[in-house]
C-alpha cells in the first residue's frame, strides 16, 4: 500500500513536467515550421518564449540565434551570446559563434579576438582549435581556419588528424602543393594510410596544375620509401609512365619486394592502356624473379599486353561500329601471342591459370580467327576444369554464343543457365547470360517468357545490359499488335547474331516498308543501317540515319539515330566536321540523350584535332 501511494506522489510530480514539455514541444516544432516558410519574426517570437521557459536548452538557444542571423540582428545575437557566454565560460562553442557574429558584421578584427578566447578556454585543449575552425570553416574564413588548424599541430603529439582538416582547407582553395604536403606528413607518421591518401588527393588531381604542384611538393620527401610510392602514383597521373616505372622498379628492389611493387604497377598501367610500359614491367619480373609467386602471372600479364596491343592496332578502328563481323585479315599477327599463351601453359599448375590461359587462346580464337569450334573446345576444358573458377561463368557464356551462331539455340539456353547460376559468376556476366536467355526466348516468340526474364535488368538501370533490355522490352510490347511481323523480326534479330547479315539485311528492308506499325518499322530500318555499316554500305546507312533523325513521331530513337549518324560520318567516310555539326546538335536538342556524355566527349576530341 505504501509503495503505492508513492507511485501516486510521483506521478502527481511528473505528470505536469510532461505535459510542461509536450507543450514546449509542440511550440518548438511551430517556431521551426514558420522559420521554413520564411516566417522569421514569428518564428523568433515563439524562440524568444521557449529560452525565457529553459534558458538550459541548447537547441533552443541556438535556434534563436540562428534567427537573429538570418534576420541579421547583429546585435540582439552578440548580446544574446555575450550573456550566455558570462553563465558559461568554459562553453567554446559559444565563442564560436559570436566570433561568427562578428565576422558576418565585417568586423574580422573582432571575430578573431572571440575565436582566441574560445581558444584558450578549458586549458587550451586541442579540440578547441578543431571547433574554432569549424565555425571559421563554416564562414569560409579560411585563413583563420588554417591559422588555428597549424597552432593545434603544433601543440598536437599526433598531429595527423590536424594534416587531414588542414589538407582539406588547402585544395578547396585550390593550394594543392600545401594540401599534398599536409598529406606526405600523414604518411610519414601513417604510412599503411597510402591508399585513402591517393583517393584523396584523387580528388583534386583534375584541376589545373594539381597534378604539377603535387609532384613539386612530393619531391621533398626523396627519402621516404612511401612517399616515393606516391610520387609513381602522381607520375601517373601526369602521364609520366616512364618515370613511374623507373621509380617502382628502384623501390621494389631497394625494399625487396620481389616484384610485388612492380606487379601492382603493371597492371595498374595496363588498366590505363599503355601496354608498352606495362609490357615492361612484367618482363623485368619474369627475368629478375622467376622464384617469384607472381611469375606465372607475370607471364599471362605479359601475353595480355601483346594481345591488347595488337587490339588496339587492329581492332579498335571497327569499335566503333554497334554490329560487329568477324575480320580475319590481319589474324596471323596472332600468332605470336597464341604461341606465348601455349607456351606458359604447358608450365603452369595453378587449374585457376590454366582456366584463365585457356579462356585467353578461346577468345582469340573466336574474335580474331572466327574459329568457334576450335574456341569452343578451350571453352569446354575450362567448364571440365571447375565449376568453381571465376572463369566458368564466362566461358559458359561464350560457348552460348557459339551455340547461337550454330543454331543449336537448345544448347545455348543450357549455357546461359550454367553462367548465370554459378555463384563464382561475376554480375556483370550474369546480367549478360540473363539479357541473352531473354533474346532466345523472344527469337522462339516466347514473348512473354522474354519480358518476365528481362524485368529485372529493366527497372536497374546501372546495369550495362538495361538499354538493350529496354529496348527489348518496348519491341516486343508495340510489336505483339502485329505478332508476325514480330516474328519477322525476330528473325532478322538471330539472323544477326548469327552474322548472316544478308539474310537479315533482307528481312529487316521489308519490314522497314511496312508503315502501320510505326515503332517495329522505324526500329527494323534503324537495324537495317546497323548491318549496312558493318558491310561498309555508308551511302545508304547515312540516309537512311537521315530519314530516321527527321521523323518527329521517333523522338525517342532520334538521339541514337543522330548519334549512330555522326560516327559513320567521323569514322566511316572521315568528314569530321558533319560529325561535328550533329555532336552539338544532339548538346543543344537533347539535354536528357544517354549519348550526350559521349557527343561532348567527341567534340572535345574534334576540335583538338
């Protein structure tokens, strides 16, 4: 009974404190709705009543001193502060934000007077400088921020976290040899801390003359192994490959890394296309370490980069074109690399990089010699290899695509399966095998089969494959109200993928004279001028690209045909200043295009030129 009656007094004690608050509550969360609408008197008046009742109340009193700045009421905000200054001494937020106060006055003389003070409160300890410099910060008062940032450092016995803020301050106002020597100084304290320090000093390295300042203050640092890492990574990035490569190589063996150093390096350079250095690299680490863990990938990596040069000399002016054929012409120059290939395989043990070598002589063998069934077999010793290896998704994959040009479409959807069910298969494959599994069923005319596998790929529009399987998606929905037409279609498509281009050629011509089914007949004359650039059959792709981008019911195909128009006329015929000409215009007519990245970059490149 008597620990009843004392819940009673209790709660006959708290319950109007609760309801106190509930009000108080309430009143705050009004003041807040008519300071967002722009209501400041109202809003400070209600601001006013709610530090009246709990002068304690933070949130309180620095939302009416927000009102007071926003009202500019300088001095109401300076005597508001001074006064909770004087009941709170030690509080250095407080001088934090009359120094603000005063420097929005334009009186920085004063500012900084307050900020000393709030400075020197609570012993001088070093978060005072960081919270100081936050409100200098926030008044982009840089000079003072950094003036604070240096005098913590100082006093700081770690005084990495002061070189981060400090190093921050210095590239936004673009003083990017201070921010990279902020940085070096972490790293002579941190040195684990390289690569967050790449990424950040990554992020200013595109502005004018950051890359050049960096090297500058980088240099000073000569005898310090990990900032010398650093300095390759800036090489790097200024394009001194060379350089780069010379500084590895002398760190890698002074800190006897056996390679390791040089290995991370030439595949970084190979990312970044410049094989030759990357050739390099990979063989001074299959001469000098042949002990080396990373020797027989060293190996592969260095057959890579023939193979990629060779790529890039003989590929890459067809890149350009959306349908692809089989060009032999210059196959034999494979040979070399085919041999280099065979060579290390015969060596190796590892299953993961005979599966990886294998996969190699495949893909050459299939894109370069269009020999699928020589392919097929060095796809098929990979799948026997492993159904573990990263490399069973995409040789599944390829064996579908062999399967596909030899109709065996059965076989392919079993493929696609394989490659899209292993766990081992990276994403990017998967969504591949998935987008193809969706085009078997569509040339099958199992039409809705195709759109339930592809709705996924649909909605991610991250995904590489979701343009096509947009595509996809709208052919076959504006399609069915004319379902052999489609079928038609669908035809041509396999006849395609199959790269009977003549056949397909064909069918999609006649379809493109059928005018009741505006979108199938547009789409299918867009097709018809995809096949007629891979056969080289610019005149007539060119206008009927024309047709196409005048056609103002096609506005959603009129971007890609104008853009599909412009590369026949820069790498097709050579009259790079037509191309120009509809580079800007897909700039100026369609802000939303996805090939409005792409047009800007062009017209970069053309005008350099």
């Amino acid at each position: 009974m008597k620990k009843l009656i004392n819940i009673l007094i209790l709660l006959a004690i708290l319950t109007p404190l609760v309801f106190a608050q509930t009000s108080l509550n309430n009143k705050y969360r009004l003041a807040k709705t008519y300071e967002q609408n722009g209501e400041l008197q109202k809003a400070k008046s209600l601001y006013k009543e709610l530090v009246a009742a709990q002068p304690f109340n933070i949130q309180y009193a620095n939302s009416l001193n927000n009102i007071y700045m926003k009202l500019k009421e300088y001095d109401n905000s300076i005597k508001f502060l001074t006064d909770r200054i004087a009941k709170n001494p030690k509080d250095v937020s407080l001088y934090g934000m009359l120094g603000s106060t005063y420097y929005l006055m334009g009186n920085g003389d004063k500012a900084a007077e307050t900020w000393d003070k709030g400075i020197k409160v609570n012993n001088n300890s070093l978060i005072n400088y960081t919270i100081i410099s936050n409100f200098a910060i926030e008044n982009r008062a840089f000079e003072y921020a950094i003036k604070y940032l240096k005098e913590g450092k100082e006093k700081a016995d770690n005084p990495t976290q002061f070189s981060y803020q400090l190093a921050q301050i210095y590239s936004v106002t673009m003083d990017f040899g201070n921010a990279t020597d902020e940085y070096c100084q972490v790293l002579l304290k941190q040195p684990k801390q390289l690569d967050y320090v790449k990424r950040r000093i990554q992020t200013y390295l595109s502005a004018p003359g950051a890359v050049e300042e960096s090297i500058i203050a980088v240099k000073k640092y000569s005898g310090n192994n990990t900032i010398q890492e650093l300095l390759a990574f800036l090489y790097m990035q200024n394009n001194q490959y060379d350089d780069a490569y010379k500084l590895i190589v002398d760190l890698d063996t002074k800190l006897k890394r056996q390679g390791v150093l040089i290995y991370n390096f030439a595949n970084d350079v190979f990312y970044s296309n410049e094989f030759e250095v990357s050739k390099k690299a990979f063989e001074f680490i299959i001469k000098n370490y042949p002990n080396s863990p990373l020797f027989t990938n060293s190996q592969i990596g260095y057959a890579r980069t023939l193979e990629a040069e060779l790529d890039k000399k003989l590929v890459s002016a067809q890149e350009w074109k959306p349908i692809k054929a089989v060009d032999t012409t210059g196959a034999y120059n494979y040979y070399p690399v085919l041999q280099t290939y065979e060579n290390i395989l015969h060596k190796v043990k590892s299953t993961e990089a005979v599966n990886e070598i294998l996969f190699r002589i495949g893909t050459i063998k299939l894109n370069r010699f269009d020999d699928i069934d020589g392919a097929a077999n060095d796809f098929a010793k990979i799948i026997k290899n492993s159904t573990l290896s990263k490399f069973y998704g995409s040789a599944n994959l390829k064996l579908a695509d062999i399967s596909i040009r030899k109709g065996n479409l059965d076989e392919a959807k079993n493929h696609l399966i394989n490659s899209f069910s292993s766990v081992k298969t990276p994403r990017k494959i998967k969504s591949e095998a998935k987008y193809k599994l969706a085009l078997i069923q569509f040339w099958n005319s199992q039409f809705d089969r195709s759109l339930k596998t592809i709705a996924d790929l649909t909605k991610d529009l991250s995904n590489n494959n979701a343009n096509d399987a947009i595509e996809l998606s709208l052919i076959i929905n504006m399609g069915k109200r004319d379902s052999l037409s489609l079928i038609k279609f669908a035809e041509a498509d396999l006849l395609t993928w199959q790269k009977k281009f003549t056949e397909a050629a064909e069918i999609f011509s006649n379809l493109s004279e059928k005018e009741n089914f505006f979108i199938l007949n547009n789409i299918s004359q867009f097709k018809y001028a995809e096949i007629l650039i891979t056969q080289n059959n610019y005149p007539v792709a060119i206008e009927i690209l024309k047709q196409l981008s005048e056609k103002e019911k096609l506005n959603i195909f009129t971007d890609k045909s104008l853009f599909l128009l412009a590369q026949v006329y820069e790498h097709g015929i050579g009259d790079k200043n037509s191309a120009l000409v509809i580079y800007e215009n897909i700039l100026e007519h369609y802000p939303d295009s996805l090939y409005l990245d792409k047009a800007r970059e062009n017209i970069k490149r053309l005008k350099t030129i």
